[in-house]
C-alpha cells in the first residue's frame, strides 16, 4: 500500500501524487464524495484504480495509505 498525497489544484480538480512511482495524475472519479463519506474506489485520468478507505471528508492536500487495484 503505497502512501499518497492528494491535493486540490487551481482549477478546483484533485491531484493524486505516488512519491515512490514519481506518478502524478487528477483524479477522474472518486466512489464517496461527500462530507460524511469520502473515498472509497479512485479512478485516476490514466485509467489507474486505487482504493482509499473511505472517512469523514478530509482536509487537503493530505497524505494517506491508498491500495492500488
């Protein structure tokens, strides 16, 4: 399980960072995406998928364990 950081951009999209892969790509849909429920399944724009257990809606940018699938 690597560690990630997510992180808003300018443009309002969320950035999915993997220090170890040197792998920086937007995320395209998250499963939970509200204030009570946040996570779950991460589609990245490549076509990756990761899986964040879902929480509470973090505060950003924030560094987290994410499975990739």
């Amino acid at each position: 399980m690597p560690s990630v950081m997510i992180r808003q951009t300018a443009d309002g999209k969320l950035s999915f960072y993997v220090a170890k892969k040197d792998l920086e790509e937007t995320i395209d849909t998250l499963e939970f995406d509200s204030a009570e429920k946040w996570g779950g399944e991460v589609k990245l724009e490549d076509g990756s998928l990761f899986y964040i257990d879902p929480m509470p809606a973090p505060k950003l940018p924030m560094t987290i364990r994410a499975k990739k699938l």
